[in-house]
C-alpha cells in the first residue's frame, strides 16, 4: 500500500468496535442501541471515558449531540469535525453509526501516539438520534443543530409509550449546557458503512460519497370501521388494513416506476385494534421515497397524496397523510470530497466516486459546513439487521481515508 508512513492502529480500531458492540449486544450478533435508552447511556458514558482518556474536551449541547476536541495550534481557527452516530436500529447491526465515530475516536488516539500537532483544532461528534427509531424523527440531533426544526419540537416527540425526547434525555443525564445550534466549522468529513451492494460488488474499498440523494417521509393514518369479523358481510366493510394493504401496493407500484434508482419504503405498521376476530378500524404506518433527483421526490409529492387518498376511499376509509419532513438532494463540498478521492489514491486502495442512498447526519450538517462522506464496503450491502458485517481490514481502509482527509484539512493553508 502507498501512501504515508503515519498508520492508524487498525487492532485497537477493531477491539473499539468490538467493545462498544457489547453494549445492548443482541443473541443473533447485532446490537439494539436505541436513542436515549440506558444502553444508549452506556454507550455515550464508554465513549465519553475514552475522550477524556486522551486528554479532549468533552462537551454535550441541548439536544445531547456529544463533542470531543482536540486543540490545534491556532485555537482561533474553526475546528473540521468529524463523526457519526451510536444509537441504533431495534434490531441493528454493530457498524452502522458506531464505525464514523470509533474511527474519529481512532484518529484522535493516533494523532496523540504519534505526536502529531494539527493547526486547526479537530472535533468528534456523536449526534442524537440519527436512526429515528424511537421517536419517529430522523437525524434529530443534526437536524436541531443544523436548525431544520427546533429543540422544543424535538422535545415534545414521543415514543410508543408516550415518553418525550426531552424527558429521556434528562433520565440518561444527556441534555447538556451547551446550545444545539450551528458553530463556526471549517469542515465535516463522516464514515460510514455503505448500507448498499455497490462497492463489494465492484472490489472497491472505499465509496468518495459525492452526495446524497432526495426524500420525502410521511405518517399515515387509514381509519375505517372495526367491526365483527364473522358478521360484517363485504357490502359493509370499511377494512382499514385491506386499505393500507392498497397504499402499500402503490408505493410498491411508484417506487418501480422509477427503475432501478428508485426507493419506496413502508417499514412502519400498527394495525387496531389487533384482534384475530375484528375488522381493522385504524391503521398507521410510515411511507418514504428517496430518489437521486430532487424532480422525481417532487413529482412524487405532488402525486402521491391524492392516489393514495383515493386508493383508501374506494375501500371506505380516510386516509389523512401527513408530511414529516422533505429533503433535497444534497451535494457535498468538492474541496472536501477532493481530499476523499486523494486520501483513497494515494493510500492505493480501489475507489468510485458514489451516491448516498440513506440519509446521514452529514446531509443536515453540509447545509451549514463544507462536508464529504467515505463509505466502505458491507457484506452483501446488508444493514439495519443484526447480520450486519464488515472485514476489520475494510474499517481499517476507512479510518486510514479519514485520518488523511481530515489531517489534510486541518492543516491547510488559510
């Protein structure tokens, strides 16, 4: 391999790994970290002990979002950022997340072991709740940062059983001092797992992530009528859940229509009142669609809705659709992706430019810092499951890609 002489210590990168994995660890391999849950604690107090085991500043904001810096010689400058996420799927993997921030935590250490003095200061990031599987609201912690919604909207979101964001963080001791808004950066470079075939299906070890791609998510609710299932004759059904079952044929049916770039999800489901022998009455369920093209999410918005309502009407329900939130597609900073491509060239490992199919925190933070993502490769593209893998030689290749771009970064010329 070519390239500099300064190594990341890819051992210790992998036992980090490891170690963070057995927190909320699941029987089949994976982990189920969710967001502001004990184990999401536990996992923040680990990573914690081991800032402060290097000597950096730790410092969490109002939303929980987690900083660990590293003094540059010139304190004044902006610090590049780096990071990811620890909290987790229900059934998640051990990768997903963890390896952006386990791999700053690894260019920190091997700055220090190797005395090496940057002259912007460097900043880790744990954000909150990029996952949004508690609480509904993905990327919530970047998205308060970024400020693409307020902390008091955040603060007042729910899980299933009725807890708020502002009541967990204040149980696991998270709401910090400091306020979640945007700070003066010169730049944020995130790794992460691909969650895609692409790059082991092409023997490429590192994705420069150009972009991510647009999204639209909305909440459903089908109300019909609940009813006896053994007196109800068809004439007078209104069958919430057949309904639901129409809506998610026609998310099935938009998403193909644009091929393969095209994505239409529905991963949420709650069906009442859930009783063998009753006719569903109410159903509610998540909907997505993520395409490259901010033109196909837009003509999907302006169309789906109305399809989607007459789909529910025909079966004798309503079906009221609420829009959490739009996405544009987001390109990421050339300087920074430059340093990416560079990184990957110079250390000799095989690299295609790539687009980002899922949402990552770097999508809000790019609106305010110049940022770049690095993916690598997982096996057979497979995430959010606690199947989840990757090679420790593969999370080396990506923290080795960090540790280049983000020591170019910070001692660049002003």
């Amino acid at each position: 391999m070519a390239g500099t002489n300064q190594r990341i210590d890819a051992g210790r990168l992998w036992n980090s790994l490891m170690s963070m994995a057995e927190i909320g660890a699941t029987p089949k391999g994976g982990v189920r970290r969710l967001t502001l849950t004990p184990e999401d604690q536990a996992g923040r107090e680990r990573l914690a002990g081991w800032c402060r085991d290097l000597g950096l500043t730790l410092r969490v904001d109002a939303i929980g979002n987690m900083f660990a810096r590293r003094e540059g010689r010139d304190p004044s400058r902006p610090p590049v950022l780096m990071g990811s996420h620890l909290d987790s799927q229900p059934s998640g993997g051990k990768f997903d997340g963890a390896l952006g921030v386990l791999a700053g935590l690894e260019v920190m250490r091997s700055l220090n072991e190797l005395n090496i003095a940057t002259e912007a200061p460097i900043e880790l990031v744990n954000w909150t709740d990029e996952e949004g599987s508690r609480f509904g609201h993905s990327l919530m912690g970047s998205g308060v940062w970024s400020g693409v919604f307020t902390p008091d909207k955040a603060y007042a979101l729910r899980d299933v059983d009725g807890i708020t964001v502002g009541e967990a963080l204040d149980s696991i001791g998270f709401r910090g001092e400091h306020p979640a808004t945007p700070f003066e950066a010169d730049a944020y470079f995130e790794l992460h797992i691909e969650q895609g075939p692409i790059l082991e299906r092409e023997a490429r070890q590192i994705g420069v992530v150009t972009g991510a791609q647009a999204q639209v998510w909305y909440d459903a609710v089908i109300t019909g009528q609940d009813s006896h299932a053994g007196t109800t004759p068809p004439s007078t059904r209104r069958d919430a859940l057949l309904a639901a079952a129409r809506v998610i044929e026609l998310v099935d049916a938009t998403m193909r229509k644009r091929g393969e770039d095209g994505r239409g999800t529905v991963g949420f489901l709650q069906v009442h009142p859930n009783s063998r022998n009753v006719v569903p009455g109410e159903v509610r369920f998540s909907v997505e669609f993520r395409h490259p093209t901010v033109e196909q999410v837009e003509a999907i918005a302006g169309s789906f809705p109305g399809e989607a309502g007459k789909a529910a009407a025909a079966n004798g329900c309503q079906l009221p659709l609420t829009e959490l939130y739009r996405i544009p597609a987001q390109p990421f900073d050339a300087s920074c992706v430059a340093l990416v491509r560079a990184a990957a060239a110079r250390l000799g490992y095989a690299s295609r430019d790539i687009i980002s199919g899922a949402g990552h925190d770097a999508v809000y933070v790019a609106r305010h810092v110049p940022t770049a993502m690095i993916f690598t490769p997982c096996k057979d593209g497979l995430s959010h499951n606690e199947e989840e893998s990757i090679l420790p030689e593969e999370a080396a290749a990506g923290c080795q890609v960090l540790f280049e771009a983000v020591l170019a970064r910070a001692n660049r010329e002003r």
